[in-house]
C-alpha cells in the first residue's frame, strides 16, 4: 500500500472549503491542512485548520516543511499574484498553481489584454490608461455603454459599466481620485461593452496538456434579474443547458489552446486552474478577463459533479503528466445559491448567528464567510454560505439547493431567488 500524504490547501472560503471536501474523499491523503481554513473545512474528517495567513508565505513555507506536506494547493488569486509559487519551488516543495509572471492574466488586466492581442484571442477592443483626463476622453469618444476595469486585483469590485458620462466621471473618480482600490487601481483598462450571455469556463493545465471541465455559470450581479452592482458570486449552475458540445469544442479552440501555447512560448508556461470569463457574443465567443484560480462558486458546483479524485489529477498536474489522467464528471446537474449578508457587497454587518445549518441534509452546505465566537457559528462575510445540490436535472437541483437554503437562517440573510431561472 502506497504511503498517504499530507497536503496543505491554502484559503479560507466556499472554495477552499469545496476542495478541502473533495480531497478529503481521497484514498490516497491521510491529513488535510487548511490555512487558515473556516468552521466548515474544521468538520472534515482529515481536515485540521491551521491558523496561518494566506499572505504569510514564510510561515506557510515553515510549516510545509515542517509537517512534510507532500503537496500544497493554493486557492484564492492574491496569494498567486504575490508568487507564492515561486517561494514554495524556491524552497524545493510542491505546490500547485501559476507561477508569478503565469498568474498576471489575472492579476494585470493590462498584461492580459496585450496578451490576447499579441496572440490573436478574441476580446473586447479596448485601450490601458493611466490618468483621469485621458480615460475620461477615451469613454467619451467611443460613447456609452462601456467597461471600466481597474487594472489590479480588487476581489470583483473594480469593475463598472458605465451607461453615460456621470457614471463613467463617478467611477473613474472612485479610481483615480479617492483611490479606493489602491495599487489594483493605478492602471485602468477602459473597453467595449460585449451583448451577450456570460459564461465560466474553467480547464485545468500543466503547462502543456489541459483538460477542460463543463461549463458553469456564475450570477454576478446582487440583484434579481441580474441587476445592482456585481459581487463575487451569488450562485451558480452546471453544465449549461445552451452550450453544445461543439460550442465547447470552439472555445477550447479559439481561447484555451491559444492561451496555454502562448504562455508557454512566452517562457510562463501555466500551470494551474485557467479560468476565462467569456461573453457569448453574436461574434462568437470573446474573453471578458481571465482568472487563475476556480471560480469560488463554480468550485462548488464542479467539485459536487466531480467522480475522479481531484488528488490525483492535482498531482498529475505538478508533474506534466496531466494527459495520463481523466477527469470524470457526474450526468447530473449542480446548483449553488449562496446565502449573503444584508447589504453585500456594500456595508454589512457581521456576528449574527446562525442556525438550522445542522439540518440540511439534501444538500451540500460549503462555509464561506463563517467564524465560531462563544461556540455558536457567526457570519464573519459577505458572502456566509454556498448551498449547492445535485439532482438528475437542473430544475430539480434548483429545487433541492433552495429547500436546503431555507433552513439555514441568519439575521439580515440575502439571496438570489432567480438563479438558473431563466433556464427553467
């Protein structure tokens, strides 16, 4: 019998959660480390949370060393545009996910639109500025409606669409002037609005190989009826019932193929979780940004319909041999509705305690933004849960997923109620 390994997983939310949860299935790990992890990955059999920041890459390094972790997965996009990396292979330990300089086709709009440009990707037509004034004259020119992206990381928020010239000045104040995304914000892509619906697509690479997953799609805005301002996720379903076989197939071919080549013959080979937010436009599809990392609510749902051991294709992965593995998907369909606190993604109040979570039962519940304080379980988030559920088809998941929901309760608790639905 082979040895079982220690792996660490880097995060604290639904995501992190979601894989911690799939890893703990495997045959082949004893102990699961989650820095610095939540009350839901602490419930895990083999989980143990570990009380290390994400941006403590000497601390992670330690303990890595340390515990002998055979492998380390990170999940959030913050610590992979830092390099944690490259700390951890400069210190001769495996981790999983993009390098430094791979990871800038999230954490630099401005990298990943020249890019798609030098490699002939299909994206909106757009121009990098880095001043007020000339941003401002851009949008001007081109006319309304029209996207407005700080350039850095800013957790989902640095994005608006701005219908007319006030609400481009309001924005492009907010970046420019009050600096309220700091260092994300000192560059600003400035591009064409995409009609179309948006769709997640997510593949897994070594560098070389990759192996795409089903399509998702994630509901950004707060709002029903996909209005308000975007969030991070309020739910998300898989597959998609519109998107053929061949669709995918075109996608793979027109974005994936040529990301992964280029970056590998740019010497940034990518090696990780390739997530491009596409539009599907009467053009075709076209890419809206690029992630790094799974999506937080599409990992819920992909790692519910998920039958392969996602060790197993993780370890492939950090050793080029992902064309030597498959990646098995339940027929069924997943849903995930995330449950928030009132007033996400704005002002929120915290510490409001949960119940009724410890009596779902026909659905998964994955601990987002969760804290323990006096042993009862707390909202510590904006986003507190994701309820995800599987079924035969969409409409009955949908149907599980929203029972499921209903039980939990919290002060203030916010949801969507029409996730999904326009495909019923």
């Amino acid at each position: 019998m082979q040895e079982k390994k220690k792996v660490l997983v880097i995060g604290a939310g639904g995501r992190e959660h979601a894989l911690a949860w799939k890893l703990n299935q495997s045959e082949h790990i004893e102990k699961i480390f989650v820095a610095p992890g939540n009350p839901g990955t602490a419930l895990l059999d083999k989980a143990e949370n570990i009380n290390i920041k994400v941006s403590d890459f000497e601390g992670l390094i330690d303990f890595a060393k340390k515990e002998n972790i055979y492998m380390t997965i990170v999940g959030p996009d913050d610590p992979l545009g830092d390099g944690i990396v490259d700390a951890f292979q400069e210190q001769s330990l495996r981790i999983w996910g993009p390098s430094k300089a791979a990871a800038r086709l999230e954490s630099s709009k401005a990298f990943a639109k020249d890019f798609m440009s030098r490699h002939n990707i299909p994206t909106a037509e757009y121009q990098v500025f880095k001043a007020y004034d000339d941003a401002l004259a851009y949008c001007e020119k081109q006319g309304y409606p029209i996207v407005i992206k700080a350039s850095g990381l800013a957790l989902g928020k640095g994005v608006a669409i701005a219908e007319n010239k006030a609400e481009a000045q309001d924005f492009l104040e907010k970046i420019f002037i009050e600096k309220v995304f700091g260092k994300a914000g000192e560059e600003v892509v400035i591009e064409e609005f995409l009609d179309g619906p948006e769709i997640s697509i997510h593949a897994i690479s070594d560098g070389d190989n990759f192996i795409m997953l089903p399509s998702a799609q994630d509901h950004k805005p707060v709002g029903e009826g996909n209005t308000g301002p975007n969030t991070g996720g309020m739910g998300t379903i898989s597959p998609l019932p519109w998107i053929s076989q061949d669709k995918l197939d075109e996608i793979q071919k027109q974005i994936v193929e040529p990301v992964i080549q280029g970056m590998k013959a740019e010497a940034n080979a990518f090696v990780g979780l390739l997530y491009p937010g596409l539009k599907m436009t009467s053009k075709g599809p076209k890419v809206l940004e690029f992630n790094v990392r799974f999506g937080d609510p599409e990992t819920q749902v992909y790692m519910a319909r998920l039958k392969s051991d996602l060790f197993v294709i993780l370890d492939a992965c950090i050793e080029a041999k992902l064309d030597q593995v498959s990646m098995n998907f339940s027929d069924e369909a997943a849903a995930c509705i995330i449950l928030a606190s009132g007033g996400y993604p704005a002002s929120y109040e915290k510490g409001k305690r949960i119940t009724g979570y410890d009596r779902v039962e026909e659905a998964m519940v994955f601990h987002a933004g969760t804290k323990m304080q006096d042993q009862e379980l707390v909202t510590s988030g904006g986003r507190v849960m994701g309820v995800t559920a599987l079924a035969a088809g969409l409409e009955q998941a949908l149907k599980k997923a929203y029972a499921a929901s209903e039980k939990i309760d919290f002060e203030a608790k916010y949801l969507r109620k029409d996730i999904g639905a326009s495909y019923l």
